[in-house]
C-alpha cells in the first residue's frame, strides 16, 4: 500500500534552520512529481513546493528565498529546508504526490507539525 510519512518537525525558535523529511514507500517514487504543502493553525492547505522527477524545483511565490526542495531517489525520499524560520511558518508541513507540477495532489502524507517561536 502507498504512503508518505513525513519527519523532522518540532519546536524551534525563529532564526533557525530546519529540514523535513519525507520516506515514500508503495510506488516507484522517482516516476513521480512530488510537493510539499503547510496548514497553519485554523487555516486551508497551502502549497509551497514543487519538484518534478528530474529534480526540478518551483516554489509558491510566498516560499521563494528561505525554501529549498530536494528529493532523493535512490531511497525514495523528499525533503524541505526552511532558512531563516519565522513564525508564520508555524503548521503542519505535508508530502504531496502530484501528477503535474502545481496541480492538485493525489496521494498525501500525514503531515509534521512544525512550532515557531518568536
């Protein structure tokens, strides 16, 4: 069965870095187009990141600068650094599976809380 289990989350203080992870497992993770997507409290989804089978990244224009997207496929994983960590940052962090950059996801993780303080 298909999953996406995301990692790394936690409490940090703004300034920081911080990387998360996610481990793909069920399909062939490098056929596919991947993303990453954060909630903050009380809010809907929003994506932050795109990154396409070649390894190719886009960013939502709000993520541009302090986020990097990655992937790794030879042990099936994706990965998001945040530079400079602000509050507004503070969510719930989720792997996407996507068809096509910056359309809908079809497949999500659970999510990784994220929590920021100032």
């Amino acid at each position: 069965q298909a999953s996406l289990v995301e990692s790394g989350g936690g409490l940090v203080q703004a300034g920081d870095s911080l990387s998360l992870s996610c481990v793909a497992s069920g399909f062939t993770f490098r056929q596919w187009n991947m993303g990453w997507y954060h909630q903050a409290p009380g809010k809907e989804r929003d994506a932050v990141a795109w990154i396409n089978a070649n390894g190719n990244a886009e960013y939502a224009d709000s993520a541009k600068g302090r986020f990097k997207i990655s992937r790794n496929n030879s042990n099936n994983t994706l990965f998001l650094h945040i530079d400079n960590i602000k509050p507004a940052d503070t969510g719930t962090y989720l792997c996407v599976r996507i068809a096509h950059i910056q359309e809908q996801p079809t497949m999500w993780g659970q999510g990784t809380q994220v929590t920021v303080s100032s």
